[in-house]
C-alpha cells in the first residue's frame, strides 16, 4: 500500500484522514444542478471583498471533519491484489480524497477560487481512478505505471482526457458511477473550467465577494464526490459490501450532502 502525506510528513495508511461520504441515493443526485450561479454586476467599490479569517456558519466544514475521520475507519484497508490496475486506480482515488482535504481546508479558510480548481483536480482523480480500474487497456495502465521521465511523459500525453474516460465507463463501469459522474460533469464542468483558467467566474466572484452559501455549496459538491471515491476505495480493498457502510455513515450528516433533487 502505498504512503500518502498528510501536514508534510509521510503516512502508512493509504487514506489516512482523507475519507468521506453521503447518504444513500447520492449517486442518483450529485450535481444535478450546478452551484455556480450567474455572477452579479460588478460593484461601484473596485475593492474585493473576502470573508474574514474567522469564518461563520463553520459548522460544515467541521461536520465534514467528523464524518471523513468515521469514513477512515472503513476506508483503510489493504488491496484486494497487487496488480499494476489496481495499484494505479488506488493512486488515483487517493490522489481525489486527498484533493477532496485540500479543497475543504481551502473553503473553511474562504479561498474559494483556489478551491474549485481543487475541487475540478478531485473530479479528474475520481473518473481517472474509476477509469483504469474499469475501462482502461492494459497497454494504457503500463503507461501510468512507467517510472517517470520524458520518455514516459511522452508516452501519456495521448491518455484519453475526461470526456473519453467517462465515456468509456458507459460501457465498462457500474451504472451508478456512470450516472453520478455524467451529472456533475454536465452541470459543473464549465464553470470548473473557468476557476481554472481565470474565466469569468473566478474574475468576478473575487472581485464582488464570495457568499457563504456558494462556499456551502461547493463543499457539499466536493463531498458528494468523495464519497464516490470512498465507495471506490473499499472496491479496490476487496471489500464491496461496505460501501452500505460507507452510506449509512455519510446519513448521519446529511448538512454536508448534496441535497435532495
């Protein structure tokens, strides 16, 4: 199993402090509508306006703290097997959680244009996770396992994008995941997009002020997502059948999850 860090120093454990989850039928609803509303005109006071350091209504963010460290209880778990597939998928759900705890520390602190473009990283993780372990070829995962050099960076710039892999587990993955992943795709990936690039959205929500329900929302958004990349983590751990944990838990808080659609 491999080591993730955590506040600079190295853990044994593979998602050590980076669970999470939802309740059950969150699949069928994750981002059904996005939460990046039109932005409002531009104010006559050219300065921005961020949240204090102090933040109020912090109590999601600190929900979400107790519900990923329930979540790690379930999610630690040894491989089911030591192929190159698996061992890869296992990265790449971790590297999601793991942007999943960057993007809540971010929001709690009220930077929420450098959250979102976390927030996009942890949605790719996700579906690259989902994606080797359901739909990719072998010869695609030995590239992702090569030691890294130009050569080998070479080799991956022809990887399917985000587009390819989601479709690809059209065919290749649980239906659910599908589903989840093509909702918040459709109705978050442009706005995502433009928090990345230094579009509108970003231009204008740092200018006018960021509302505390917009930094709710993307939490639940990003909760959402790690949840899926906790039920995928006790796949990879051999261990389907607690992702019926992994749901009643995320059901004790259900002010962290997307809501009812």
């Amino acid at each position: 199993r491999h080591r993730l860090p955590l506040d600079g120093v190295l853990c044994d454990s593979r998602y050590e402090r980076y669970g999470i989850v939802h309740r059950s039928g969150i699949l069928s609803r994750i981002a059904a509508s996005s939460v990046f509303s039109e932005p409002k005109r531009f104010p006559e006071n050219l300065i921005p306006r961020r949240l204090e350091p102090e933040m109020k209504g912090s109590e999601i963010f600190e929900a979400s703290d107790d519900l990923s460290v329930e979540l790690q209880k379930l999610i630690d778990l040894p491989l089911c097997d030591s192929s190159a597939r698996v061992r890869i998928s296992d990265v790449a759900c971790s590297l999601s959680l793991e942007h999943w705890h960057s993007a809540r520390s971010l929001l709690r602190a009220g930077l929420l244009p450098s959250a979102v473009v976390i927030h996009r990283a942890q949605f790719e993780a996700l579906t690259r996770s989902a994606w080797v372990l359901f739909g990719a070829s072998n010869e695609q995962v030995s590239k992702l396992t090569a030691d890294l050099s130009l050569e080998s960076e070479q080799a991956a710039k022809n990887m399917p994008q985000i587009a390819q892999m989601v479709k690809s587990l059209e065919s290749n993955g649980p239906i659910q995941l599908y589903t989840a992943l093509v909702r918040f795709k459709d109705n978050s990936w442009k706005a995502l997009n433009s928090y990345a690039h230094a579009g509108i959205h970003p231009i204008r929500r740092h200018h006018d002020g960021y509302p505390m329900k917009l930094l709710h929302d993307v939490q639940r958004n990003a909760n959402g997502l790690a949840v899926m990349s906790c039920m995928q983590a006790v796949v990879l751990g051999g261990k389907p059948q607690l992702q019926r944990n992994v749901l009643g838990v995320a059901a004790k808080y259900p002010m962290c999850m997307p809501p009812e659609l």
